[in-house]
C-alpha cells in the first residue's frame, strides 16, 4: 500500500514500463526478483551461513580469518542458491546462527580500516583511533541525507538513497562537492543500528533498493556491513560507486552486493590523476567493475565530459563492450562545470562549459557503433 502511495506521489512512467524491456528484465533478473520479493536479498543469507569462532576475537588472526572467508565464499554461492529456490518462505524459518559469515566480513572489515587499505590510495591513517585518512572520515558513519531518489536510473526508482561523507577522490567538478569535500563531516553522526533503521524505514515505504553513495560508500564500508547485521527486510543491496577500492575490499562485498552502480569515469590514467587526484585510477575501476559485472547485476554510468570524447568517453566504452557485456550503461549528460572548476574555470579550460550537444549523439553514436545498450536506462 505504501509501496503504491509513493510511486504515485513520485510517477515516473518510465519506472514502470522499464520492466517491458525485455533486455533490462534478463539482465537486472536478480535485481528485479529481490526488489520484487520473489528471493532474499543476498546480506540476509550471509547472516544464515554458520561460523564456527568468533571473529571478533583478537585471537584470531587476520591470516586466518581470511582463510576462512575464502574457504566460505565458496560454500556461500551454493547455500545462496539453495535458499533462494525456497523463496522467502526457507529464509525465515532458518535459524539464526550467533556467529555468521557476515560476522565475518565485518570483522575483515574493521581490521582492513586500521590501517586503513579499504581504497586504493591505502593512505594506512589510524582510523579507529579518530585519525581521519585523505577520505577525511575517521571512526564515525557521517550521513549528510537519505530519501527516496527519483532522479537514478528507471529501474531503481525510487531508489532508497543514504549519502555519505568524505570522498576519496578529489574530483575537481564534483557535482556533489560540499558532502564529499567542502563540508564532509558536517552531517549527522550515525550509530549502526541507527543506519540499519534507516534503511529499514526506506524499505517500508518504498523504495526498490538501498542505494549506498555520497561522497563515497568505500570509507564506511565497515560500518555499512556491520549494520547489514541489524536489517530485518528483505531488500536488494546497490553500491553505488567510484570503485577504486582495494581488492581485499572487494571481496567482501562482491558476493552480497545485489546491484552494482559503478561510475566509469576516465578512459587514461593522466585525465584521473589531473582531474581527480588518483594514481593507477584506470587499472583499478576497470578491475572491480569487472569483477562486479561477473558477480552480478550492473548499471555503469559514463559522464560526458566536454572535450573528452577521444580521450576518456571512446576508451571507456570501447572497454565496456568488449569486457563487460552484460551491462546496462548510463551515458550521462548531466555535467556542469562545478565546484573547483567554477571558481578557477581558467586552470581547466577543457572542462569549464558544459557539453555540447553534438558531443553527446556523438557518445551515443560511439555506443551504438559497439553495440552497448544505454537507452532504457538514460
Ligand atoms: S578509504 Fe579513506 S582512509 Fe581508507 S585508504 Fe581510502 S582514503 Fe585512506
């Protein structure tokens, strides 16, 4: 009924009628049975899967909590199966074990902060001990907002959205640069129960997912699994994502992510580290969106910029194409000139205007020439 009464308030047709595509149903098909009910989301299996110690023990190293995760993730993707063919009916008459495989991966995750190697910059900042990294969090879930997103691709409205602080990019155009940048820790401080109840509350009155963002989700990666702990809904999981995190990162959300959202941004390590300050940005992002893509549902969005259709637009979906097939792919068209960029438009004169129009067909043409299915999702 609420379901109902916000999509009215929100009506987007295309929302609806995204379904009808038959491309979009096949490859959004996990997505869309979670989102629908049909099968559990895959955090709520990873709390049923039973370990046998305790994780959180100091005991235990992290060499051998990480044998166990791999020995684990491989057991995992048959018990997912096996309970998701029962629907949500075998999920809820399961038993709740007290130490889990998700206890697990929060456990990893704590001690991947500290030092911190959750992102590839692996700035090593003391972060459980309220030393902030060049990400500028520290030991604290900022969250600046969360509601129902209209504004996100057909398929994911509306779309349950929680934005987070800090960034570990520093994008000169960042189109979100007061939560990432300006004023990251200015939002509310949250504990995990309190962003678990969040996500709960947006599940409840509507939204298809829970869209993980910012700034960026990798920094609170610990702190978003551990609240996984205490979500009792059934509701699909979306990183949405620079995905310059590190692998060891990855592994533990490849197999609980529901649908991934990844940015691809550039198509050169030289465009990433002056716009962006990344090193290695394309080796990085074009790793883990492989890895997403192969794991599970994928959405990559792909922002136009002015001036680089050759050097970033044309590799990146040349790439998606060959590497990533199963893909929906967002090409943006949305960018303005903002935060540094506006202030000093003439230290980046390539990317002080918006794009023109013939720029955009000409992404789309690109697109088309490759075969890469952009349009229901645009
Ligand atoms: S997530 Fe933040 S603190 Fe951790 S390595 Fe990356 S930039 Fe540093």
């Amino acid at each position: 009924m609420i379901d109902w009464f916000i999509t009215l308030i929100n009506y987007r047709p295309d929302a609806l009628s995204v379904w009808s595509d038959p491309i979009v149903k096949e490859r959004l098909s996990h997505y869309y049975s979670v989102m629908k009910n049909e099968k559990p989301a895959r955090f709520l299996a990873a709390k049923l899967l039973p370990l046998d110690i305790d994780p959180y023990s100091p005991s235990v190293s992290v060499e051998e909590l990480w044998r166990l995760h791999d020995k684990m993730s491989i057991e995992f993707e048959g018990f997912y199966r096996d309970l998701s063919q029962g629907g949500l009916g075998k999920l809820e008459a399961s038993e709740k074990p007290r130490f889990s495989y998700l206890d697990l991966k929060v456990a990893l995750a704590y001690r991947l902060m500290n030092p911190c190697r959750l992102c590839e910059r692996r700035c090593g900042a003391r972060r459980l001990e309220g030393r902030p990294g060049v990400c500028t969090m520290d030991k604290e879930i900022i969250v600046h907002s969360y509601f129902h997103h209209m504004g996100e691709e057909a398929p994911l409205v509306p779309s349950g959205t929680i934005f987070y602080g800090g960034c570990n990019f520093k994008c000169v155009f960042c189109q979100n640069y007061d939560i990432s940048q300006v004023n990251p820790r200015g939002g509310e401080k949250l504990s995990t129960r309190e962003l678990a109840s969040i996500q709960v509350y947006l599940r409840r009155s509507g939204a298809r997912n829970i869209n993980h963002v910012g700034g960026e989700p990798t920094p609170h990666l610990p702190f978003i699994l551990e609240s996984f702990k205490y979500v009792d809904v059934n509701v699909p999981q979306l990183w949405n994502s620079n995905m310059y995190m590190s692998e060891d990162s990855m592994k533990l959300i490849v197999d609980i992510i529901d649908i991934w959202l990844p940015d691809l941004k550039y198509g050169n390590n030289d465009c990433a580290w002056r716009l962006s300050k990344v090193r290695n940005y394309w080796e990085v992002a074009t790793r883990n969106i492989k890895i997403a893509h192969d794991h599970g549902d994928i959405i990559i969005r792909h922002l136009v910029l002015p001036n680089h259709i050759e050097c970033c637009t044309r590799p990146v979906l040349e790439w998606i194409a060959k590497n990533t097939p199963r893909s929906l792919v967002n090409i943006m068209d949305q960018y303005r000139p903002e935060h540094i960029v506006a202030k000093y438009p003439h230290m980046y004169r390539d990317i002080a205007r918006r794009p023109k129009a013939s720029e955009i067909l000409e992404a789309y043409r690109i697109a088309d020439e490759l075969g890469i299915v952009y349009k229901p999702v645009s």
